[in-house]
C-alpha cells in the first residue's frame, strides 16, 4: 500500500477529478487511442489496485469501471474526507 498514492488520489477527487485511466500507454497506442495519461504498465496496475482499495475500504466511491481501463468516481465518502484531513497533516 503507497500511502502518497493513497493521498494522491483523495486529494485529486476532493478537488473535483472524477475519473481516472488505468490503461498503460502501451497498451492504448496497441489500440490505437490517444493515452489519458503517460502510465507504465506498473503504474497503471498500481493505480488501479488502489482505486479499488480506496473503494473496498468506504474511502471513495466508484460510480462504474470500464473495460476500456476508466474509472467514474462519484466521490469521497464521509470516511474518506475524515482518513484525508488525517493523512493531510
């Protein structure tokens, strides 16, 4: 668990980010689309395993996952915004 990236990401919803893309840029340009994002295939992986702790946890909620590697994020829970203020400092 990479608790800068854990921060990152609640940070990134609290400030109105809802969606995230999990689709390397590897595999995005094998497709054929333009990346959202310029992610390895590590940090692709780890992006989205933690999205989907911050979800398992009552952190944030996921509004849908596509198979085309995007997250739609409806939000952080009231669990979620306290675990920020704490991890804020």
């Amino acid at each position: 668990m990479d608790v800068d990236l854990i921060r990152d990401i609640l940070v990134r919803i609290e400030g109105g980010q809802r969606s995230f893309s999990v689709l390397p840029v590897d595999s995005a340009q094998a497709l054929g689309i333009e990346p959202e994002t310029k992610l390895t295939r590590q940090e692709a992986k780890n992006l989205e395993d933690h999205l989907n702790l911050l979800d398992d946890r009552g952190l944030i909620k996921i509004a849908f996952r596509s198979g085309a590697g995007s997250y739609a994020i409806d939000g952080l829970t009231l669990q979620g915004r306290d675990y920020l203020r704490q991890i804020k400092g």
